[in-house]
C-alpha cells in the first residue's frame, strides 16, 4: 500500500472515475462536458492517484497560448494534506515548460483564495445563467428583424471568427484557430457587414445541455440582442441551456433574465496567471465562453 498519491497524466480509461469525483461537488456537469474538455486536451489534465483510487484532478485545457483549468478537485479525506497544491504546481510547472503565457480559471467564491499562492490575480467576477427544457423558446422559428442580417454561419466563416473573438476576449487568435479547429460548433450566428463581423454568437449541442458563448456585439442594445439570442435558441434542442456572463454586465444579465434564464450561479472569481496585464472582459461581450476561451 502506498503512502501518498502518486500524479500522473490523466487517460482515457479515467473518465469515468473523474466524472465521480466531479458529480459529487453537485456543479451540474454533465459526463460529455468532460469527454469533451478531454477531447480538446487529451495530454495535460492530471489526476492524483493511489492503490488505483482516483482522489485528486485537475482538468484544463492547453489551447496554445492560453491554458484554462477546468476543474481542481480533492476527494473528501484527502483534503488540506497539500495534494492540491501540489497538483497545481506540477500542472502549472507543465504549461510553463510549454510556452503557455496566460492561465486562466473560474474559481468558486470560497476557492478563489487558494490560488494566490500560485500567483493567480482576480480579474472579475462572473455569473452563470441557464434556461431549463421546456421553458418555451426553443421551439419557436424567430427570425431577426430585416436589419439584423445575421445567420447561421458555414464552417469557413465559422473558422474565421478566430480574429474578431481574440480582439474581444484578449486572448491569442491561435487559441481561437486550435479551439475552433479541434471542436467545430454546430450552431455558430453572425452578423457579417462589409466583410467584417459585427455580431457573433457560438452555440453548441450537447446531448444533455446546450452551452451558449461566447457572445459579442459591436454597440450591443437590448432589441437587437434580444432577437440573436432568439435565433440561436430557436435552433437548438429543447434542453438546459447553460451561460456565463461577466457579473458586471447589465444588459447581459437584462437580457438573459428578459428570455427567461434563471441565475445558477454567482461570484464565481476569473483570475489568471499572466506575465502581461489581463483586462475584465468589455461590455461588448455578452457572453463567456463555457470552457473560459469557447
Ligand atoms: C480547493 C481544494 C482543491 C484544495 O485542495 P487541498 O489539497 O485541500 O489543499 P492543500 O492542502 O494543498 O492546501 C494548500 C494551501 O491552500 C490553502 N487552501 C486550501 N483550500 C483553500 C480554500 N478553499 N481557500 C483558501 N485557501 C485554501 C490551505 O490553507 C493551504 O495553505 P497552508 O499551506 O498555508 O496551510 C480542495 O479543498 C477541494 O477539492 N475542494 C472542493 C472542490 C473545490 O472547491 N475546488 C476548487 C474549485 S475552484
């Protein structure tokens, strides 16, 4: 019998026990959210093992230049003995040896203290929204008023998005390129003026909940915003739909509590690691992207 966990990278033959130990913190996520996140990262998510028990993880995404941990979890039992820690360190020693300039997290509120000491700063807080199945709106076929021109986007518009969402997010645009490469959207909406995008909204189907964003505008207002919120919903599933949106941004949380999402979760913390300086996310952006950068 060993006496402490040992890390190592996680594996494909692991989701199912990382599902486990995620579900039991009640964050809502589903098995595919995580099949995903591992899909789009199969080589630096980590778990903490011992005598073939998982008891500590951590999930993130290594995108390129930006990374974004998804999750940081330590089974009951094994808490405050430094496994977080030092899962953190090895992670994070991981992505520098990469070339990694910003990571970045959404911490919970009672959580977002432990990552001082890695040298994560707060940038702002963030909430999340969701709309449950069968709330009407999914359904109905809204079409934007005649001076919307926005639609639903083909797979080469879809790609060169990368641009327009690096601008808004402050992030780098080969984040975008990886991101939009490795997991295409089924329900990407723009408003494309004179060549330019004006107007994005990335959607995606999952299987058990739908996650929306991010979202930007350029000059957002509420009738305009209100209809592509309308258009993409008509087109997906009738299941939850799940958002995030920077806390401070009013007419985000106007108007997604107008189309009648209800707020899950508040005064989660973004904080980064960043060698530059990181900016809240502007008023433009309406909508985060579930996975920190998509
Ligand atoms: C947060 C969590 C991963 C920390 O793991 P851990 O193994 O218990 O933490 P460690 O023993 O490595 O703690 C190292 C240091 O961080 C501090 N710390 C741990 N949890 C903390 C918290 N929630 N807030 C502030 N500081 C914390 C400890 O006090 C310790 O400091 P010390 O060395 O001065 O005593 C673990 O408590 C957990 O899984 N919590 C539930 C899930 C969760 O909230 N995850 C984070 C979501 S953002």
């Amino acid at each position: 019998m060993a006496d402490e966990p040992s890390i190592r990278l996680m594996a494909d033959t692991d989701l199912s026990q990382v599902f486990s130990l995620i579900d039991r913190e009640n964050w809502g996520w589903e098995f595919h959210e995580i099949r995903r996140i591992f899909a789009l990262d199969t080589r630096n998510s980590i778990v903490a093992e011992i005598d073939g028990d998982i008891v500590g993880l951590i999930t993130l995404i290594n995108f390129g230049k930006t990374a974004f941990i998804v999750h940081v979890i330590v089974k009951e039992g094994w808490r405050k003995k430094k496994l977080g820690a030092r899962m953190m360190r090895d992670a994070l020693q991981n992505l520098d040896s990469l070339g990694v300039d910003n990571v970045e997290l959404h911490a919970m509120p009672d959580a977002a203290d432990f990552y001082n000491q890695f040298g994560f700063k707060k940038v702002e807080e963030i909430s999340f929204f969701c709309k449950h199945r069968g709330t009407g709106g999914f359904q109905d076929t809204v079409d934007p008023p005649m001076d919307a021109e926005f639609r639903l986007l083909d797979s080469d518009e879809t790609l060169s998005l990368s641009e327009c969402q690096a601008r808004m997010m402050g992030f780098h645009e080969c984040d975008f390129q990886y991101a939009l490469n490795t997991d295409l959207p089924e329900c990407p909406v723009g408003r494309i003026v004179g060549g330019s995008t004006t107007a994005m909204l990335i959607a995606r189907k999952g299987s058990d909940l739908n996650p929306l964003g991010p979202w930007f505008m350029n000059h957002p207002d509420r009738k305009t915003a209100r209809a592509m919120l309308r258009y993409v919903i008509a087109r997906l599933p009738d299941r939850r739909t799940d958002v995030g949106i920077s806390s401070s941004n009013e007419l985000a949380k106007e108007i997604f509590l107008d189309e009648g999402f209800s707020l899950m979760t508040e005064g989660v913390v973004r904080v980064s690691r960043s060698a530059r300086a990181v900016s809240p996310f502007p008023r433009e952006l309406l909508a985060i992207g579930h996975l920190g950068v998509i």
